[in-house]
C-alpha cells in the first residue's frame, strides 16, 4: 500500500509537469518576466552607462593615454601661443608709447605721403582712417572717409567709420573723440601712438606696395589725392 501511495504521488507531479496548461502558463511567465527585465534595463540611464564603459574598456589602454597625453599638449600650447602673443602686442604698444612726435610724423607722412608738421593735423579722423586702410586693403571702407573734412559735424562721420570698424574687427579701443576733432595735441598724440603700435603689431608686409595717393583718389569727393597734405 506505500508503495502504490508513493507511485500515485509520482504520477501525479509527472501530470502535472507535463500538463499543457501548465507548461503554457510556466512559459508564460517566464516570458513576461524576461520582457519587463529587458524592458527596464535597455532604455535606461544604467544600460547607456554600460554601453560607454564597455566602449571604453575596448578602447586600448596605451591609446587612451595617448589621447590624454595629446589633449594636454594642444592645450599648453594654445596657452603658450595666447601669453606670447599678448606679450608681443604689449611691447609693440610699450615702445610706441615713447615715441616723440617727430618720429610718429616721419611714419604717417611716409605711409600717407602726406606733409604734416603736427599732431594736431590728424584731428579730422582720414590719416587714422587711411593707416587702417593700409593694413586691412580689402576690408576697410575707403570710400566713405571724408578727407576734406573740416568742421566737427563733417569729421564725426570718419571717427564713426574707425568705430564701426573696430567693433567689427573686435578690437578694443577707447577714443575721446570730442577732444580729438577739437585738435587737442595730447589726445591725438596718444591715438597716434597707440596706431603705431597696432600698425606694427599687425603689418605683414602689405603697406610696402601701398599707393596712398591712389587710395584717395578713389575715396576723396573732389578726387585730390594729395589734399591731406595741406590740412590745418
């Protein structure tokens, strides 16, 4: 009798395992349960996150340090690159600041071709203008600066060209633009050094073929090159 009790027992979980109904349902959800993991993980912030690190574990260790090693090189490089150029522009701008006005006449006459015998003459905005025009031929509008300019209101508009250009090029300068159309010496003595300095800083050679009578024919109204020479 036990012995028949226990093989009843054996045939009924063999039933009950191999019954369709219940494999479906085992299956089922088991299915679900795979589903919901696969769901859950794909999709979400953990999986990118193994996805980079298994990236990254392919990537060599020996490549990685070299990229490191890369990145830390270009970037004292760029540093270096920015310090010395701003040490160049400050030594150009320091010794063009001692420069006495006999020495910056001899410059502009010979840049401009033109005969000024003081500061003073600078004070319309064109030899500012056209010293501009020298170092940027192509992108400095020439045409609309006023050499014959005279009076405040007609020598505002070239100091408003030299402003808008700035700004344009992004360079930062401040002008008292009242005191310099007024002809204060100080004030268009240190503009005119602070040209200098820029000139030199910024001179690649292209001012040595330049023709600056040329340059204001084409700019001047009553086409006088040379008009600048006698401005007072």
């Amino acid at each position: 009798w036990q012995a028949k009790w226990q093989s009843n027992d054996c045939h009924d979980e063999n039933r009950a395992m191999t019954s369709p109904d219940a494999a479906t349902s085992t299956n089922s959800t088991e299915t679900m349960s795979r589903v919901s993991v696969i769901s859950r993980g794909a999709c979400g912030p953990a999986a990118m996150h193994t996805g980079r690190e298994r990236r990254a574990r392919d990537v060599p260790r020996n490549t990685r340090c070299f990229l490191s090693l890369f990145s830390m090189l270009l970037l004292v490089e760029t540093s270096w690159g920015g310090v010395m150029q701003q040490a160049q522009s400050g030594a150009f701008q320091q010794r063009a600041s001692f420069m006495p006005k006999s020495e910056l006449l001899t410059w502009i006459n010979g840049l401009l071709q033109i005969e000024y015998t003081r500061v003073e003459q600078c004070a319309n905005g064109a030899a500012y203008c056209q010293v501009l025009d020298s170092l940027f031929l192509d992108e400095f509008p020439m045409k609309r600066v006023s050499f014959s300019a005279k009076w405040e209101h007609e020598s505002i508009k070239n100091y408003k060209i030299l402003q808008q250009f700035f700004m344009r090029k992004g360079i930062s300068k401040t002008m008292d633009v009242e005191k310099m159309m007024k002809g204060r010496p100080m004030d268009n003595l240190e503009f005119l050094q602070w040209l200098r300095g820029f000139y030199e800083e910024h001179n690649q050679g292209t001012s040595e073929n330049y023709d600056a009578v040329a340059r204001r024919n084409c700019a001047a109204p009553n086409g006088n090159g040379r008009a600048m020479g006698a401005g007072g």
